[in-house]
C-alpha cells in the first residue's frame, strides 16, 4: 500500500510537467498581451514595447519557459504582472473561500444526494422515485447562475435571510462564515445533488437485486440496515468514482458560482487573471488545481480499499 | 431602514461585544464600496487603469487641480509665479505637508514625481521639448525653466486624465516603466496594504495628519477634508449581485451601476442615483485608413452618412434622453473647443443616401472585420449596431466577437483582414480626453505614430502644432473649428454621442459632489 502511494505520488511529476508544458505552450500562442493592457489607450507603440521589455515578455519562448520552471523548482511561482505580488500569496489569499465552498458544498451534496438516491432505489417506480428523478433532471438542466439568483432573490432579498454576496473567513467564526456559504453552496451543489442521487440509485437498484441482499431480508434484518449497512456500502465504489470526478465539476462550477456571489476564490482569480493576461497568475493556478485533481485521484484510489476489501493495491 | 438579518446581527454582536471601536476610541465609520474595476496595480504612472488613478486620488496629493468648471487652481501648491518673459514658472508648496510615513514633503520630491511623470504622461510630452529644467529652489519652491513660453503647463500639471501626483523622492526616482511597490503619498487618505487582495477588497484609512487646503471643494479642487475613517473597495463582478448588495445594504457606494439596472436602483427609497461624474463618457467609431476598404475617405463618409447616433446612445444607456446627448463634433460638448464646423454629414442620418454613396465610392464587396469585445458591455452595444447598419448599407461584414484583452492586441495589427487584421473596432473615453487637441488621442493624423487605425492627415498635424503653441482664445477656436472640419472630412473615426455614467448611493451617504473624477474625500456616512 505504502509502495503503491509513493508510485502514485511520483508518477505526479511527469503529469504536472505535461500540464506546465501545455499550459505554457497554450499562453504563449494565445492572444493577447499584457503590456497593452498596462499601458492603456494612451500609450506609443515604444511605450507598450517598454513595458514589454520590463516585464520580459520579449524574451524567447524557451528562455521564458527555462526560467519559469526553473523557478517553480525552487518552489518560486513567480509575480504576478500586474499586481506586483508573489502568485503564492495571491493563491493564499484566494485558497480559503474556494476550499470553504467546496468542503460546505460536498458535506451538503453528498448528505442530500445519496439518501436521495437510496429511498428512490428503495421505492423505485413510487412517487417517491419520480420526484426525486425529477429533481435530478431539474439540477441538471438549470445552471448554476439562474439557480444562485434564484435562491439570493427569495432568501436575500425577500426574505432577508442570508447575505447576497460576500465572503467571511473562518477566523471571524463559524456562523458569519457559514452563511456567507449556505446560498452558494446550494447553487453549486444542485448539478453535483443531481450527479450524484441519479448514480446512487441505478448503483443500489443493482446491487439490491443480488442474492445476499434477499437473503439479509430472509434474515429478518430491518430495511434501514439492509440499505444502509449492506447495499450501500456495496454500491459505494461508483458512487465514491462520482464523487471524485465532481470535483472538477465543483472547480469548474465554482468560477461561475463565485462571480454570482462575489466570493474572492480561486475561481475568480484565475477568470481575472485570464481577462488581463497575467500569464504567471494563470500559470500557478492551473499548476495546483492540476495537482489537487491527481491527489484526488489518489485519495479516491485509496478510499476504494475502504469500502471494498477485494481491492489491493 | 434595518432589515431582519441586520437586528439578528445586532442583537447576536451586542451579546458579545459592545460595539465596533475605532483606536481613538470614537465608532469607527467605513464606507463600502463597489469600484468600476478590480484594483490590480497602485502605481499610477505605470498603469493608465482609472481605477488605480481612482485610488491614486485618495492616497497622494497634487500640485494643482482642475476644478468643477475645469479651471486649474493650487492644491498642494501655495500658488506660482511666471516670470516677465513667461520663460520661468516657480511654485511654492503650501507649509505642512506630510507623507503617511511621517516624513515632510519637500520641493525634491515634487520634481523627482513631476520627472517621473512626465516620462509617460502624453500632454506633458508634448510639452517637455520646451522645458530646459525642472529644479529645487529649497525645501518649498520648485522651478520650470523653459526654453520657449509654455501657457498649458499649469494644466498639464493639473489635469485629470493623467494627473501629476507626488511622491516621496526616493520612490518617484523609480524607472518610469518599472512598477513601484510602496504606496506612500500625501493625500487624504492611506493605503492598507496588508488589507489588499486584488479582486476582492482594497481598503484605505483616513490621514489624520492630513492638512486640507482651506477653501470648499470644488471639483478636485478646494479642501480636501476626510470625513470617513476607512473605505473599503469590494470588488463584485456581477452587475445583478451589486444591484441586491445595494438593495441590501450590504454596501453604500456603486461606482458604475449597470444603466439596464438603473431603474431597480431608482425604485429602491433607501438608495439615491445620481450623476456624479462631470462629463460624459463618449463613444467612437475607429475605421482601419490602412486596409480596404476603410482606406477609402469616401466609404468611410458614407458609413458616417447612416450614423444616427441616438440609435447608440439607446443601446448603451437606454430610452431615457437624459441618460445620453448627441455631439456631432470631436471635441467635448459644452466645452470651449465644441463645434460643429464640417459636421453636417454626420446629421444625414440616412441609409438610402448611405448606400447610395456606397456605390459612388467604389465598394466592391471587401469584407469588414468588426472586432468587439464581449466583456465590455457599452462597447459591445455601440460594435453591434454599427454591425447591423453596415450590413444594411450592404457591406460584407464579418463580427469578430472576443474578449477585451484579445482586442487591444487584435487592433495592433496593420495586416490585412484575411492576414488577422481588422476594419473597425469601437471605444469610449471621457469627454474629458476629448475636450483639447493636445490630449485629444482619436485625433491624432501622425500615419504610423497615431492611435490604431493609423490615419495620415499632415493638415491636422499642422493645426495640432499651432494651437500647443497659441495663448488666444480666439485663435484657439478659430483652430479647433478647422480641427473639426477637417476630421470629419478625412472621418477616420466616427463620434457616437455620449452618455452619462451616474452613480449609485445609500442615502445615508452624504456630501457627494461632482467632481471629474471619483474621490471619496468630503463623504460621509450617517
């Protein structure tokens, strides 16, 4: 097991070599410059070529690329252009709020989805079934955007609830902190609620129809024990595979999420960073959310051994 | 008016803390507020981002500053002297000025932000081939010396569009294309740099130290007196989300309100929408005078011949003909340079005669590339009508449809359209920027030197160079009217009207004026 982890840990380095290489090549080629944007309407061609300079944009591809990953070797992800400020902090800044919404975001899915999905299982073809089907279409089918207006327009503005926008970091407490994240949360979570119910069920509708389940219910074990303690934990590996893969779906959703509350997250910061061409922002950005995605891979690898002890590694 | 979170909250704060205490002891006043744009860099000479000049406002001082009637008066300064033969100008700075660090602000200082400055800031560059020097006489006095008269110096050094602000000496002797990092200055009002997370919050604290010239305020001129203790920036990209933070009272001060949203703010009792800004920002049509088929003047007049641009101003700021006004000239209307010589091809407002003098003018189906950016939202309402009435005059058209950062490079290319070039692309600018020939950027006729799209006019040039030099108001007219005509003759750009950007505040905000630019100095918060 340990042996498996290490092979898995190293193996991330030619990954995130692959994804530098790529994500290097790709901002290089893409359109746009930097140094215009700095300069400004107003600006001469010299002036903009300066800036350029300064910035040293105008050194060669390979130059630019050996002095980018030379410093990402010595753990230096570089300054952002624009601000001035080293892109670890800017990511410090920014890794609390997006870290925040999808921890509050998976607790919420993953407590409301699979129970969801289980009762439709458990009650296929009932009304029961049917609404929660219908749910799943409906989280599907709406984005996240209409979803998070929705909710600000009844539970900020109408209601007076909740806060429209905004982040409150942990440190200020868990309330402030919470309610900041309950309506985004919700927006977020209907696609991955959705995701995740639908699976759940077709996995439990499978597994209930194997022999030990009728033979657990020959037993006289209770309902409650026969889905949760026997068919789920059975069902679990497709649905922990879901998980894992909604994860990128939280990262993508979260740029959308944060613009419609205004929370300073990750993905905002890489959207901002996009708009103005502040490469070394870009960069870093897409470095980590590569390597967070490959460790939760891993972290998803290994949870298959806990639920299934056939798997070894 | 307290909404039902804001007595929770306060019922919940009172059971653990008295209340927010600002160190001097009194209740600490923040106003909040949601910038035009993300705060990305504190260096104003660096960047032309209005939104840094905006926080360049707060944290420096000027020299001189342009007032509500756009007149300049002393601001840091005492006042200045001309010399008999206009060959020397000295200004004295006003005692008891101090940098946020403690540290006196001394003439050396002054010269070192005015050399810094002038490296970069376009109307002083048109200026510096006459100053020989700029020197410290002592600790208060400074001095131009100047090879010939030079009668705009004081406005340049007082302008708004790229306002001359002064730093401590050992920051402004920075290379005028390296960013600084510190953000020391003068003003009213200090940077919190510990507090600054680009893209979500900026914060300043109120100078106690600062001593306000005496005097109201008047336009960026007069006292300049912080009333508030800390002001905090939010930035909030989504228009509708800053629309309910308004609503809310989640925060007081919206700088640009979206216009399709101004009448969800106007029924709200508890928030006032007003026109704070003292001039319009201005919309243009940039044709390519490099490439076919805008290298023709006559297509270009006959695109200029369907123009209406009312058609514009609805698609950016709305049916309401408050909210926008027709200028048919070049410069700034209701300023002293405003006419309409040669403007009459501009109130045609046909497509018939249009296309009529399409034909006339040789078109032979040429594509024309329209660039326009998505994620600005006026410029891309102003690109897509002009896409609809080019294609109505039965031009070929093909919409490039992209992001900001793509068009200011896209618009650098001199190639040809099929070689990823480009036909016409729109901006906008504040009327200010258009108001005098010497920083009149769309006016410009210098070929290969001029803003995008390149237009080679010698006879503008001339002209350009003779008002710089006269000191008559009458001939200053008399140059702007040809200046006009002859612009629109070449029409290399198409004016589009204006229209008013207002503001948005909580009414318990008080002690907004109009100004030229926006500054939070003299605001309150009840």
């Amino acid at each position: 097991m340990f042996a498996y982890v290490v092979r898995r840990v190293l193996a991330t380095i030619p990954v995130m070599a692959i994804v530098a290489l790529f994500v290097f090549s790709l901002l290089y080629i893409a359109p746009g410059d930097p140094a215009a944007v700095i300069a400004g309407d107003q600006a001469t061609p010299d002036d903009v070529e300066r800036i350029r300079a300064s910035l040293g944009l105008d050194r060669p591809y390979l130059v630019r690329f050996g002095a980018w990953v030379w410093d990402i070797m010595r753990g230096d992800l570089g300054v952002s252009i624009f601000t001035n400020l080293p892109v670890s902090t800017m990511i410090r800044q920014r890794i609390e709020p997006t870290l925040s919404l999808m921890v509050v975001t998976l607790i919420l899915a993953v407590s409301i989805a699979v129970p969801m999905g289980v009762v439709a299982a458990w009650r296929q073809g009932t009304w029961i079934d049917r609404a929660v089907m219908a749910f799943a279409v409906l989280g599907f089918s709406v984005p996240v955007f209409v979803v998070g207006y929705v909710l600000a327009y009844f539970f900020a503005l109408e209601w007076d609830l909740l806060p429209v926008q905004g982040y409150t970091p942990f440190a200020r407490g868990f309330w402030p902190w919470l309610e900041n994240l309950i309506l985004p949360a919700i927006a977020l979570g209907s696609v991955y609620i959705a995701l995740i119910a639908r699976i759940t069920r077709a996995t439990m509708l499978e597994v209930l129809q194997q022999d030990y389940i009728r033979t657990a219910r020959a037993k006289g074990l209770n309902q409650g024990g026969i889905l949760f303690l026997h068919a789920l934990k059975n069902a679990a590996v497709p649905i922990i595979t879901v998980i894992g893969i909604g994860i990128a779906l939280l990262i993508g959703g979260a740029v959308v999420t944060e613009s419609v509350f205004a929370i300073p997250g990750l993905g905002r910061l890489t959207v901002d960073a996009i708009l103005r061409r502040d490469y070394p922002v870009i960069q870093g950005v897409v470095l980590l959310f590569s390597f967070v995605y490959v460790l939760v891979n891993l972290a998803i690898d290994l949870a298959y051994t806990l639920f299934d002890p056939r798997i070894r590694y | 008016m307290i909404g039902r979170r804001g007595v929770l909250a306060a019922s919940a704060a009172a059971m653990v803390a008295p209340s927010v205490v600002s160190a001097q002891g009194g209740v600490e006043r923040t106003l909040r507020v949601i910038p035009q744009a993300n705060l990305t860099s504190v260096d104003p000479v660096w960047t032309t981002a209005v939104v840094t000049r905006n926080h360049a406002f707060m944290i420096y001082d000027q020299i001189c500053a342009q007032d509500s009637k756009g007149e300049i008066q002393p601001q840091m300064a005492e006042g200045w002297t001309i010399a008999d033969d206009q060959l020397s100008w000295t200004f004295t700075l006003r005692e008891g000025l101090a940098f946020h660090d403690g540290e006196r602000v001394l003439a050396k200082d002054a010269v070192a932000s005015i050399k810094r400055w002038a490296r970069r800031d376009p109307f002083m560059q048109v200026l510096i081939g006459n100053v020989a020097e700029v020197e410290a006489l002592d600790d208060r006095r400074f001095r131009f010396r100047l090879h010939r008269p030079v009668p705009l110096l004081s406005m340049a050094l007082g302008q708004t569009q790229f306002p001359c602000f002064v730093m401590p000496e050992r920051i402004a002797s920075t290379d005028a294309f390296t960013q600084i990092r510190e953000t020391v200055g003068s003003g009213p009002f200090r940077f919190i740099a510990g507090e600054w997370n680009p893209g979500q919050r900026a914060v300043w604290a109120k100078n106690e130290r600062y001593v306000p010239r005496q005097g109201a305020v008047d336009g960026l001129a007069g006292g300049r007196v912080p009333k508030i203790d800390r002001i905090e920036w939010t930035i909030i990209t989504d228009p509708a989300t800053s629309a309910n933070a308004m609503s809310q009272g989640e925060q007081d001060y919206w700088e640009y309100p979206l216009h399709d949203l101004l009448p969800l703010l106007r029924r709200n009792r508890e928030v006032v929408v007003q026109q704070r800004l003292l001039d319009g920002t201005y919309g243009v049509c940039r044709f390519n005078t490099l490439q076919p088929p805008f290298n023709n003047p006559a297509i270009r007049r006959a695109v200029a011949m369907a123009v209406d641009q009312r058609d514009y101003l609805r698609a950016v700021a709305g049916e309401d003909p408050a909210g926008w006004g027709v200028c048919e000239g070049v410069f700034t209307c209701g300023t002293a340079l405003a006419n309409e010589s040669g403007s009459e091809i501009l109130k045609t407002r046909s497509i018939e005669r249009a296309k009529q003098a399409l034909v006339a003018a040789g078109y032979k189906g040429e594509k024309v590339v329209l660039i326009a950016p998505g994620d600005y939202p006026q410029i891309n309402a102003l690109s897509l009508v002009t896409a609809d009435l080019l294609q109505r005059i039965g031009m070929n058209v093909e919409f490039v449809s992209t992001d900001w950062g793509t068009l200011i490079q896209r618009r650098a290319s001199k190639e040809p359209v099929e070689r990823g070039g480009w036909s016409v692309f729109h901006t906008t600018s504040s009327g200010q920027a258009l108001s005098l020939p010497v920083y009149h950027l769309f006016l410009r006729a210098n070929a290969a030197s001029a803003w995008f799209g390149w237009p080679d006019e010698p006879a503008i040039e001339q002209l350009r160079r003779e008002w710089v030099q006269t000191g008559d108001p009458a001939e200053s007219r008399r140059i702007a009217e040809q200046l006009n005509a002859k612009a629109l003759e070449s029409m290399y750009y198409i004016p589009l009207g204006f229209y008013w950007q207002p503001s948005a505040w909580r009414r318990n905000v008080t002690g907004v004026f109009r100004a030229p630019a926006t500054v939070f100095w003299n605001i309150g918060k009840g």
